[in-house]
C-alpha cells in the first residue's frame, strides 16, 4: 500500500512539472521595453475662498444638488492623524483626503467627524454644507510615487511659480 502511495505521488509530481513547462522559449523582458505602471494616488493641490482648513470634504453629485461620496467617521484619518490638508506656500494646501473639483466642505471639523458613533445620512450631510462651490484654484500635480520629499518639493515649485505647469482642474 505504501509503494502504490509513493508511486502515485511520483507520477503526480512528475505530470505537474510536465504540464507546467512552456513548448516555447521565455524572452528576457528589457525592463525599458514596456512601461511600468505603478498604482499610486494623484496630488492635489488647492486653495479655497474660505478657511476650510480643519473641515471635511465630501464629493457631491455634477450638478452639486447631491451626494456623490461622503466618508464614515473611521475614514477621516490618514496614517492614523486626522487627515487635515499639508499647508503650502502661498496659501495652496495639499489633499491627503481624496478632493475633486465637485468637493464641498460641511460644518464639522475633522475631529468632531471622527468622534461620531455613525454615519451621518446623506440628507444630514447636505444640510451641513458650508460653501457647495468652495475652490479658486485646484491642480493635479502628478501621481504622488513620482515625489521623494513631496512637502518641500511642492513649496520649491509653489516659490518658483511653478504650479501653472500642473494640470489644471479648476
């Protein structure tokens, strides 16, 4: 009993090596080939006609009449800190929240949000909007691999005057 076991696994092995090898030659990839694509957020930086600075965003709908998106409480944080925005040079802040030219900001602070037991209702949430059309400016600065020391990157840029070369979103 015990050989008709090892045999049966030899085999089995042996049908699983078979099976798996290519009839055709690999080709060593040249890495300069093929573009690598890398899965990594935008950068957005903005600036706001009011301090929103310590409020939380949400995204509403096109016509800015609905929600789109809305965080839960636990979802405020980035890197376990509230994700309050990187202030910048010139007045620009930095997103570490997930903004978009349709945001809008609500009356609660990111601290008052993140104290909440649940989810307020999309009806809650619009009526604690602030300023529905909040931004004078906003652009998407690139994916955020693409910065080493992206604070102090983005304030060289910002210092040079720099920032009217990122694509602009509003």
């Amino acid at each position: 009993m015990k050989s008709h076991f090892v045999l049966a696994l030899i085999l089995l092995s042996a049908a699983t090596i078979v099976s798996c090898k290519s009839s055709k030659t690999l080709k060593t990839v040249n890495p300069e080939d093929k573009p690598q694509m890398v899965a990594s957020p935008q950068v957005i930086i903005y600036k706001t006609r009011g301090d929103y600075f310590l409020h939380v965003p949400v995204t509403l709908s096109e016509d800015r009449k609905s929600l789109a998106a809305y965080p839960a409480p636990q979802d405020v944080f980035y890197k376990g800190d509230l994700a309050y925005p990187v202030r910048l040079e010139n007045g620009y802040l930095l997103d570490r929240r997930g903004i978009s030219p349709s945001s809008a900001f609500i009356k609660l602070t990111y601290y008052e949000y993140s104290r909440l037991e649940n989810t307020p209702r999309a009806e809650e949430i619009i009526k604690m909007i602030l300023d529905d059309d909040p931004f004078t400016i906003m652009y998407q600065c690139g994916p955020k691999h693409s910065y080493r020391d992206i604070e102090n990157e983005l304030n060289d840029i910002i210092r040079k005057g720099e920032e009217v070369n990122f694509e602009k979103l509003k």
